[in-house]
C-alpha cells in the first residue's frame, strides 16, 4: 500500500492539469503544492489522504487531465482491496481470539471436575432454573 500512496502523492502536481501553468489561477498552483506538502507530512493517515485526494479530484474536475483522473480511481481501488484486506484479517484476529478464549473456558472447567456438556445441563435441570417463569411472588406483610 506504500507504493501505491507514494504514487498518488508523487502525482499531484502541475503536470496533472490539463492547461499549462500559465493558464491556471495561482491560488490553484499553491493549492497543489500544499496539498502534496500536507499529503507528505501525513503519509501514514490513510483516510486523510483518500477523503482529500476524492476531493481535490471533484473540485478540481474540469482542469484535471484524464490521466490524473485513472491514477485516482486505481488509487480508489487499492484503497477498497487494502480494507478489504484488513477487515478480513482483523475477522480472523479475532476469531482466533474467540477461539482461544473458549479453549480457555473449556480447560478450566475440565480443571474442576465438571463435564462441560453434560454436568452443566443437568445441574440447571436440578435448580430448575430452565422452568422457572419468573421472579417468586412473595408477599411482604
């Protein structure tokens, strides 16, 4: 993912216009250059870089050459499979977490004596909690 953020980042600049830098308003030309500069600086922020980057190419759409357009929908791409990507291995994480921590539970109560399955069933059948229907109504006088 590296790659692909410096890429993008290394892209914004006068050559993703259309007209020459003549032709452009100033205060876009140093619009570019900060937002590179700021691009730079937050390099590891993802989002930052992504929200702003679908921004600049909206905003900026009439004056964008057709080239710099592709680079952002690849770079939109990349982002979607890199989350993807992430979703699905903090899904595992925390599967394997889920896992474990039942192992866990089973273990400790093999430790004490008890039959997982079966003693835990048949001592709610003993307290009858599994026929119980509610709080007792006992009076207070």
């Amino acid at each position: 993912m590296d790659d692909t953020v410096n890429n993008m980042i290394e892209s914004i600049n006068f050559s993703m216009f259309k007209e020459s830098t003549t032709d452009l308003d100033p205060k876009l030309l140093k619009e570019t250059l900060f937002f590179r500069e700021e691009f730079r600086k937050r390099y590891a922020d993802l989002d930052f870089i992504h929200s702003h980057i679908n921004k600049i190419a909206e905003r900026w759409d009439i004056v964008l050459t057709q080239e710099f357009k592709n680079k952002v929908l690849n770079f939109n791409n990349k982002v979607y499979e890199y989350r993807v990507k992430q979703a699905d291995i903090q899904r595992k994480m925390i599967q394997m977490a889920t896992d474990h921590e039942a192992g866990q539970l089973f273990r400790s109560i093999n430790d004490i004596g008890l039959n997982p399955e079966n003693d835990i069933i048949n001592s709610f059948r003993k307290a009858k909690i599994s026929k119980r229907k509610g709080p007792s109504r006992k009076r207070l006088n």
